[in-house]
C-alpha cells in the first residue's frame, strides 16, 4: 500500500493542500495535518518548543508552534545585501539566531505563523527563495569551496543549474506566498519530472573538486567529482556517484548507512552533465519504493535492483555510455580557517561558528558579520562543515575587516579554539528537531570542554579528530563519517561510532552503545591513552581505530 505522504503528495493539486485555509485560521499556531506535509515542500517544517511541551500540556494548553524555514542557497553563495537582508528576518520574525545547516545554506526557527509569508516576500525580494528545501525532492546542491576562483566560477554555475533544472514546476510557492494570480484552476500544470508524486524521498546532490572532500561527497544520492586538467584550470569532466545516504533507524536492520558507488565518468566536451543528473532522478522516481518511507532512498533503489542493472537503466535513457572512473584522490574535509589569499590576488576569511549558530551569545559574531555586511564588499560562503566564509576582499576591504574582527575580539577567539572543536559538527536536535532523542548542538560544546581536557593529558591537543554528534540515527552532521560519531539512543546516552578516516571515504562502525557522559570520558580517556601510545607516525585516531579493529563490536 502507498504510504499516507504519497496520497497527499499526488492530491495536493501541485503541492497547494489547503495551505491558504490553514494560514487564514487565526485560532491555531499550527497548519492543517496534510498542509504539514505539503508545507515542506516550500521549504518551512512545523515544529513545536519541546522543552516546554509537558509543562504546556500540564496545564492543558496546545503545543507552542512555530516554523522553521530554510533557504535555498546553491553552493552555498550569496552577497552582502543577501546577508543583510537574512539578519533583519532573524531578528524580526524569528528566535534571532542564523542557523548555518551541513548543506551549506541556512534555517530561521520560531517563525509564528503570520509572520510566514511576510518572511518569504522579504526573502524574494532580496533574491532568495525556500522552494524544495525539504520534501521528495532534490535538495539544496552543495558544492566544494576550496577551488582556484576561475574553477569556482563553473562549478558553483552547475550547482544553480542543477537546482534550477530540478525545481517543480508548479507555481504554488508563488500563488501561496508571493500572492502571483491563481493558475492551477486556470490551466493543468504539467511536470514532467515531478509529475503529481514528486519522489518517493528527498534526494540529494554535491560537486566535489579533489583534494578537499568537505562536501562530503560520498553521502549524497548523487555525487559529481570533478576531474581537473593538468594545469588545474579546466574541468574535463566528473565521476559520478550514485546511492550515498546516511541514515539508519535503531533496531531497523534493513535500514543502512552507504557510501555512493563511483558508476563512471563522462567528458564534458562530448556530453551533457545536466542529462545525466535528470535521468537519474527519474530512475529513482520511477523505481524507488512507495510503500516504505524507511527503504525509499536511492540507496534502497540500487540495491535492491543492483548497481549493474542501475547503470544500465541509466545508460539507456541517456542514451550513451559512461566512461571508466578516472583517477581521483581527496586528502581532507576540515575548512582552513581565518586569511587566505585567493589564485586572483583576492581574500577570504574563514570563521568558525560552533555548529552553524550565528549570534551574540558566547562571542559578537552575529554583530560582527552585519558590521562587515554594512561596510566593506565581500560576498558571503557557507560551507558544509556549518562555517562561514566571506571571500572576494580586495586589499582596502581587507583593512576595513581587519579592523571590525580586531573590534570584536575575533582572531583571539579563533585563535582559542581547539582543534577537535573546529573539527566538530553537530545537529539541531532539541529543542526543536520532532525527531530528536537527544540533545547535539547545545551539548556538544559542553562534552568538547571535558574531551578537550582528556587530550591535553595525553598531549594530544594538536590532532584534527573530526567529532560529529546527532540526537538521533538520522545522522543529520554526517556522524557516520566521523573520527568520533556521537548518535543519540535516548536522553543523555549515545552509541559510540569510531573509525571513519579524513578522506570520508570510510564509513566508522559502532563501538560502545548507550552510553552516558562519564562512560563516554571514561572510554575517550583509554582510547587517547592507547592512542598516544601505538599511533604510528601521521596516524590519524579514525585510522588508528581501525587499523587495531576498534571497530568491531
Ligand atoms: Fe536532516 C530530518 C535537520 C542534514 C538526514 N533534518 C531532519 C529534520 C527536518 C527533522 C524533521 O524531519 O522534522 C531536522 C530539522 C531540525 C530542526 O529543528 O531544524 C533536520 N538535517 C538537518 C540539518 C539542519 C542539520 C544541521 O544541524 O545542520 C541539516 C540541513 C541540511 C540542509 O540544509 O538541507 C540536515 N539530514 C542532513 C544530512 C546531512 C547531509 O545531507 O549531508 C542527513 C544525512 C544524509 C542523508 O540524507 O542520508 C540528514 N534529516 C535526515 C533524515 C534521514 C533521511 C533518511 O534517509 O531516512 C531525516 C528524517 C526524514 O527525512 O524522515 C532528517
Ligand atoms: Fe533531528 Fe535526528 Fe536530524 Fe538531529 S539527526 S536534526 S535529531 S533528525
């Protein structure tokens, strides 16, 4: 049997449900049930402040409901308007705080139902959209952003294109939300990807360009590696990757996480990249399953008909064969933090914000970037690792930064960051994330200041152990790509992930579970002693752990 999202997709009348009714009902803070879900697909998540869920039904009141929107932000670009015009949203209509997301765009919470469409009208007119953020459908498109500029120029152009291309059709967003003339009782629209069912789950896409993984290429549906010239001014062409996805449900062995399969590569100067992505995703919407949310990723698609079988599909509807893989090498994911000059003689400066949240609260960095918004021209760069870069900064601009980062005391906070906590991401999770099990990102910080004691006991301090924490096995900070995955079992404990390498192209195995914070130190303290003991020299801990097999249970 379908599942309830797929009637509701296929009747929704191109993704508009009742939403204009459920918006007019001034009595709830909440949509209609089936809005909720046709809602995502523009890009907004009803949610509700968990922390005060029981204390509310105590006193028999409803949920406190608010909205989450997120941007649609290819590869993760946008200018100094665009930054400023996000900070004024945050501050007027929603919790204040500029959530950075792992695919390199950005999430507004506590947005009251009202205050929705003005938000989205803002966002437009200064050049943003939500559209297909959440939902069946392609994601926001990430894209490396450690590239020579002359490269970064062509390959953030595919990231739009891609996005572009994969939008639905359906004017509804616009109906909805921007108040454009009703057309759907007008004329049928037609899409011919999406058609009325959309796809059986989201799917996601990212470009990487070799040496720097930080896209984490790998746990994508569909992964494009792009193949330089010898002179690394050029790209000839991409590998493909297909069937990356992370997520696993606790006690649900059919569920896996799986690193994407390199299938081929195609050459620019005789085909057409776009091509090849659309038929992908029309393989996935024709084959994936329907009757299983939990078995409806790509992932389940190719394996269960098999990889060859995919290719083939592929191949014939493209009509043309792929070429051999060719030859590709990553050596990192982590971001190069503070100055650096660009191939162009320009600057960019790489901040760290401590799992993607941008405010005032532990250092002025909400106050800083709006400073920096007003006063100088540079363009603003989020990246997958939840960081931010503002890049494009001639020489007079440089001094005017300088000065702002001086004023707000910047490069001594960069400066006092350990590196296990710049190599740390962690999720949303409570108090908002309905699925959560347990706390990410307001605990994390604090486990990383007891973590951080245990390796300078061992002089361990300078080693970039990647740490990611979730609140659930969703793995929304990729902790299955992790030195150290932390994901969330219940309230205060975890299971204990080790053995991912720095490349991401190793998955890391469960090693302990449910564990709670004194048995979590108490094992991170004997595995840096037996670390500081038997590294070889250069040894990452994520390869140490798996070369001594701490990865078997
Ligand atoms: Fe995620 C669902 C947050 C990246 C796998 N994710 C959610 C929701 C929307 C919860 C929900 O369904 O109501 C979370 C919203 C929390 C909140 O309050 O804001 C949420 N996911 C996030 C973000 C914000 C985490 C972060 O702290 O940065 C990331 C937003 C990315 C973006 O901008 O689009 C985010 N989510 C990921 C990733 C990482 C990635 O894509 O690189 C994954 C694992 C990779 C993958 O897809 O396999 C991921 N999120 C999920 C899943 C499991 C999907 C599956 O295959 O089963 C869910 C649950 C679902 O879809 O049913 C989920
Ligand atoms: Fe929520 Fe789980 Fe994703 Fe964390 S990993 S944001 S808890 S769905």
């Amino acid at each position: 049997m379908l599942t309830k999202e797929e009637r509701i997709k296929k009747k929704s009348r191109g993704l508009r449900g009742t939403i204009i009714d459920s918006l007019k009902d001034q009595l709830y803070g909440k949509l209609h049930d089936e809005d909720q879900i046709i809602v995502k697909f523009h890009g907004l998540y009803q949610q509700d402040d968990r922390d005060i869920r029981e204390v509310r039904s105590k006193k028999k009141l409803d949920k406190s409901y608010s909205f989450m929107i997120r941007l649609r932000i290819p590869g993760g670009l946008i200018n100094c308007k665009q930054w400023l015009s996000i900070h004024n949203i945050s501050e007027n209509n929603s919790t204040g705080v500029i959530k950075i997301t792992t695919r390199q765009t950005i999430q507004l919470h506590g947005i009251i139902k009202s205050k929705i469409k003005p938000t989205i009208k803002y966002f437009h007119l200064n050049k943003l959209d939500s559209i297909a953020t959440c939902g069946d459908i392609n994601r926001n498109v990430i894209c490396s952003t450690y590239v020579k500029k002359s490269i970064r120029k062509i390959i953030f152009e595919y990231a739009n294109n891609i996005s572009r291309m994969l939008l639905p059709k359906t004017r509804s967003y616009y109906e909805i939300w921007l108040d454009e003339d009703k057309i759907f009782e007008k004329k049928e629209e037609r899409d011919p990807l999406y058609r009325d069912s959309y796809l059986p789950r989201k799917f996601k896409i990212a470009l990487s360009v070799p040496p720097n993984n930080d896209v984490d290429v790998f746990a994508n549906d569909l992964g494009l590696i792009a193949i330089l010239d010898k002179e690394k001014n050029k790209i000839n062409g991409f590998n493909i990757t297909v069937g990356g996805g992370l997520s696993t449900t606790h006690g649900n062995d059919k569920t896996y996480s799986r690193l994407g399969t390199v299938i081929g590569f195609y050459n620019l100067k005789k085909h057409h990249i776009l091509k090849i992505i659309y038929e992908v995703l029309t393989i996935q919407r024709d084959y994936g399953n329907r009757t299983n949310r939990k078995l409806a990723r790509l992932k389940y698609t190719i394996d269960n008909y098999g990889i060859s079988w995919f290719k083939k599909k592929l191949e014939d509807r493209i009509g043309f064969s792929l070429e051999k893989e060719k030859p590709f090498s990553f050596t990192k994911r982590g971001d190069d933090f503070g100055w650096i000059k660009d191939d162009e003689g320009l600057w960019r400066y790489t901040f760290f914000i401590e799992n993607g949240l941008i405010s005032d609260k532990k250092i002025k960095i909400k106050s800083t970037l709006l400073e920096i918004a007003k006063n100088s021209a540079c363009n603003f760069l989020f990246t997958c690792n939840q960081n931010l870069m503002i890049i494009d900064i001639n020489n007079e601009n440089k001094k005017i930064i300088e000065s702002i980062l001086l004023k707000y005391g910047i490069h001594d906070y960069m400066n006092s960051i350990s590196s296990i906590r710049k190599n740390s991401m962690a999720c949303v999770a409570l108090n908002t994330c309905p699925l959560a099990l347990a706390e990410g990102q307001r605990y994390l910080p604090k486990l990383i200041d007891k973590i951080e004691i245990i390796l300078n006991k061992y002089q361990l301090q300078k080693e970039n152990i990647i740490i990611r924490m979730t609140g659930c096995p969703n793995g929304c900070s990729r902790p299955y790509l992790s030195e150290i995955g932390l994901v969330g079992l219940s309230y205060g404990r975890y299971n204990l992930y080790l053995g991912s390498n720095k490349e991401g192209t190793r998955l890391n195995k469960i090693y302990k579970k449910n564990m709670d914070e004194s048995s979590i130190l108490n094992e991170l303290d004997h595995l840096f002693n037996f670390f500081k003991k038997e590294k070889l020299v250069g040894e990452s801990f994520g390869d140490f752990s798996f070369r001594k097999k701490l990865t078997v249970l």
